[in-house]
C-alpha cells in the first residue's frame, strides 16, 4: 500500500521530484536511528546465535563478489554494481523479516532475529554497505573520508549508542517516542522508494533485476544452507531455518534509500524492491517448506 501512495503521488505530480530523496533522508536520519535504539534496548544475546548474526555480512560479501564478477561481464557501470550490491546483499530482516519469522517459526523466535537484523544487517549496513555506496557513486573521496562517513553515519551512532546504554534504565516517554519515530520506518521507506518507481523505464533492465532477484532470493539463501551444511555445529535446526528464512527476506529497504541517496542506478534499485517485494512473499514460503524437508 505505502509502495503505491508514493507511485500515485509521484504520477499525480503531487510530490517534488526530489522527493525520494527528501523521504530518504528522514529514514536515515530519523527513522533508522530510532529503530535501532527502540529495538537494541533491552536485547539478550544467545552466544548460539553468533553464528547466525554474521549470516548478514556473509550474504553482502557474497553479493560483493558476484556482482563485481557479473558487472565486469556484463560491462555494467560501477554505479549499477553498486546498487546491486545494496539491493541483492542486504535483505530486509526486520519489516519483512520479524512478521515472516513468527507466522512460520513462531514469536518464540523474534529474538533471533532481531538479533540478526540489529548485530548483522543494520552493522554491516552501516559500515560496509556506507563504503560499497561511497565506493561505488560518482564521488570522489579517500579513505579517511569514507571511516569520516561511517562515525558519523546516525544508524552506526545509534547502535553504538543502544549497545553503550543497553543496560540502563529508560523513561517511557523516550521509549514511546522512539517507537513512534521507528514506525515511520516501513511507510516512509517505501513512499520513497514508490516516488522513485519508473516502470517506464524498464527497457534494458530484465537481466540486472533478474540477477538481484535471483541472488536475493534463491542464491544467497542456498548458499547460506550449504554453508550450514559445511558447518557442523553452527547452531540448531530451527536456529539454522530461522537464520536461512531471514536471509531469504526481499531487499532490504534501507540498503535502497542509501542506493538511492548516493544515485546507484535509482531507476534499477526501486524496480528490484518493487518487484522482490511481493515476489519473496511465494519464495519465503517454498523456503521455509523446504526447510521442513532437511
């Protein structure tokens, strides 16, 4: 629903034609922030579950890898690589993720994968997905600049900060407020990435967003069971069909506002969302089925 507000306002004419980026920039500044400092608050670790928070970094290094390969064949500029970094290496484990966790595994596993989406997902985010979009966009800049970029980035500061206050108390007015600001997450997100979606310029794009539907949802997940596999002992079952569940999650909304506020491609990094979007809702299923079966 939110997706199609920011298409049919971005058709009406009812919106800048900046406004993805406007919207953007309240999720990374206001919204994501928020979320990690609502939701790290108060979180146990299960040294179980170590394993399974590193899934996240995995599954963008993988992406780094293939993509680089698969861009350099294909002769894709490095702007577009970068955005298929971002949109295929990073999924969204927590709008997606938490609500797919307790209709197939139960509540009992939220935990788990706020754990994976806070010390996984949002740190890589933060960190390695911040330096692939540096890397990757027109702008030139050094080293010092991009370690500048991630200290200051307000997601890396407010997980930092959640981890440093974790065991503190906190007044339920900040904790209410927080909450409200981190619901903002999902519909601001996705009208922004609705104002970017330009389903008139999907000429030339099928191989790129079948490329990142694929690795997203079907390689990275796959790869990520084989991994289990090879590692005897990284957890339990229904901790390892959790961890492969989360990774089978569509793209990750925040990884695209960076994609779109550093210009990867905008036009094919919200295409991929909004395509791999109500896509993972059939793939998440023949996952978790399959999972059930191993």
């Amino acid at each position: 629903m939110f997706l199609a507000i920011g298409v049919v306002l971005n058709a009406t004419g009812r919106m800048p034609e900046n406004a993805s980026k406007v919207l953007g920039a309240w999720v990374i500044n206001v919204a994501l922030p928020a979320t990690a400092l609502h939701s790290v608050h108060g979180i146990t670790f299960d040294p179980g579950w170590a394993f399974a928070a590193l899934t996240p970094w995995i599954g963008v290094a993988l992406a780094i890898v293939v993509f680089a390969v698969v861009g350099r064949a294909a002769g894709w500029s490095r702007q577009r690589v970068g955005g298929l970094v971002l949109v295929a290496g990073f999924g969204n484990t927590s709008f997606v993720g938490l609500p797919m966790i307790a209709a197939f595994a139960g509540t009992q596993w939220l935990p788990l994968g706020l754990v994976i989406d806070l010390f996984g997902s949002y740190l890589a985010l933060s960190t390695v997905g911040l330096v692939v979009a540096t890397v990757c966009s027109r702008r030139t800049i050094s080293a010092g600049a991009i370690l500048r970029r991630i200290g200051t980035f307000p997601p890396f500061i407010a997980i930092v900060l959640a981890l440093a206050t974790n065991h503190l108390g906190r007044p339920a007015l900040i904790d209410d407020g927080l909450a409200a600001l981190s619901a903002t997450m999902t519909p601001v997100a996705l009208a922004a990435v609705g104002c970017a979606l330009r389903f008139d310029r999907l000429a030339g794009m099928a191989l790129p967003i079948t490329a990142a539907l694929v690795f997203r949802l079907l390689v990275a997940p796959a790869a990520l069971l084989g991994l289990y596999f090879a590692l005897v002992g990284a957890g339990s079952a229904a901790v390892r069909d959790v961890t492969i569940l989360e990774m089978a999650m569509p793209p990750m909304l925040g990884a695209t506002i960076i994609a779109l506020e550093y210009d990867l491609d905008s036009d094919l990094v919200a295409l991929v969302i909004g395509l791999g979007i109500p896509l993972s809702l059939l793939t998440t299923a023949l996952w978790w089925h399959l999972l059930s079966l191993v």
